[in-house]
C-alpha cells in the first residue's frame, strides 16, 4: 500500500479516535465517499478525501506536504440547526488534535438524497 | 563547450569532524558557499602608475533550514557548537557535482521559532576560517 494511503488510514483512525473521546460514538468515519448516503441513517459521516500534494526540495530530496480535506456532513435535513449542532460538536473535537488549519461550510450533494448540511476541514502536514 | 546548468539537491553538507560528521542536507532548502571580495584600493605612485592593492576574500557557508525543535535538528546543534570552529563538507548535487567544497567554519546560533502554525525556516551563515578547498568526486 502507498505511504500516502496508509497515512490516510491513520488519518481515519485519529479522526474516530478524537470523535470518541469527546463522546461523538454514532459518526461514520471513512475514506469512501460512496458509503455517505448509508451511513447518514444512522448519524453523522466524516469522509477522509485523498490529500493534495505538494513536493518542497530541500538538499537532501523532496519533502512531501498533504493538505488533507475532511467532509462532516450530518442530518436530519428537515432540521437544519440540529445538524449544524451535531457537525459544530464534531469540527470542536477536531480542530485542536488534529491541528485544522480552516472549516468552510459547505452541502453534500448526492443522487436519490436531499442535499446535507457539511463542513469541510482543512489541515496540512508533512509526510 | 555544450551549456550546462545543474540543479542544486540532492546533495550534502556536513559539519563536524571527519568520521563523525553531522549531515543536514534533509532540513535545507537553500544551501551555498559564497564569497565576497574585498578590494583594496590601487596606491599612485610617482611614476604615474598604480600599484594594485591588497585585495582579499572572504568566504562563508551560508543557507535557509526548515526548524525543527528536537536534538537532532540543526538549530540545536548550532547552539551547542556556538562559536566553536568545525569541518565542513559541501556537495552541491551528489549525482552531478564533480567536486565537493571542505573548510573550516565558525559555527553561531540561528534563530528558533518565528510564526504560529507554521513551518518556520531560520537563514544561517557561517564564516569560513582560511580559505576553502576543492577535492574532487571520483565518478560512479
């Protein structure tokens, strides 16, 4: 498996190691998309998405930065304050562990769904 | 001749004594050795001519360096060895460079932090003491 890959699973890791220690035991956390819209039944979804790379020199050969995206999309969307709570909960237990540089919100769009309330986090570090 | 220009890195620069030297190139993002001549001026004599005066070189390694906060990094190490004269080893391009730089430097402290949040470089610049050589890299 690929450096960046197996980071992204650690990322994944982090992410519900933080959701349950602020108590956040119902949020999916995945790297793939596609499982949003079964996961949104049962509680919010953070989906880890492949990070941009950026490749600094140094003397001694690249670095590697990856800017990771993390979407918090929650539910219900009949009552959009009480899903922005449930997201508020979740970018609170992350901001500060997972060192998150900004939160844009933003709306999940899927087929067959009604559009979800989202957030986007954003953090960068060298791998 | 057919022009060439080499990219700097990947390459090497060393401090510390030979056997044990300290490599750093891993935390540079700019590395140098440079001179800046010192011109005299010329002295008019009687005859009308000019007599050239004493000019001189100075040379210093110099760079910029990503931070880094453990014992390892190169801030660290500045500090411990502050003012104390050591080896150094420079290569520009380990693949390309024909020859390599060796000298004696004067090592100084460089700053450590700057910006929250962020990758912080520090700029060192270390005078050579004497005159620096060359030595050549054998091929591979």
């Amino acid at each position: 498996m690929s450096a960046v890959l197996d980071r992204a699973e650690d990322v994944v890791a982090e992410v519900t190691g933080n959701l349950v220690a602020a108590g956040i035991d119902d949020a999916t956390v995945t790297l793939d998309l596609l499982k949003v819209p079964a996961a949104l039944a049962n509680g919010p979804a953070v989906v880890v998405q492949p990070p941009r790379l950026d490749y600094t020199g140094t003397m001694a050969g690249s670095v590697t930065d990856a800017t990771w995206e993390v979407f918090i999309i929650a539910g219900p969307v009949a009552d959009r304050l009480a899903a922005w709570r449930r997201i508020d909960a979740i970018i609170d237990a992350l901001k500060d562990p997972m060192d998150v540089d900004s939160a844009e919100p933003a709306t999940f769009a899927h087929p067959g769904m009604p559009d979800h309330p989202a957030y986007v986090l954003s953090f960068t570090e060298t791998i | 001749m057919a022009p060439k220009a080499h990219r700097l890195g990947p390459g090497s620069l060393k401090f510390g004594e030979t056997g044990t030297p300290t490599e750093f190139a891993a935390q540079l993002t700019n590395a140098r050795i440079s001179p800046s001549v010192n011109e005299e001026d010329a002295i008019d004599v009687l005859s009308g001519e000019t007599i050239d005066g004493d000019d001189t070189i100075d040379w210093v390694v110099a760079g910029t360096l990503h931070q880094s906060f453990d014992k390892a990094g190169l801030v660290y190490w500045c500090f411990e060895n502050r003012l104390t004269v050591v080896p150094f080893d420079f290569v520009p391009n380990n693949d390309e460079s024909d020859y390599g730089w060796r000298g004696n430097c004067k090592i100084v402290p460089i700053d450590a932090g700057g910006d929250v949040k962020t990758k912080n470089t520090s700029d060192f610049e270390f005078k050579v003491i004497g005159e620096p050589t060359t030595y050549d890299i054998p091929a591979v």
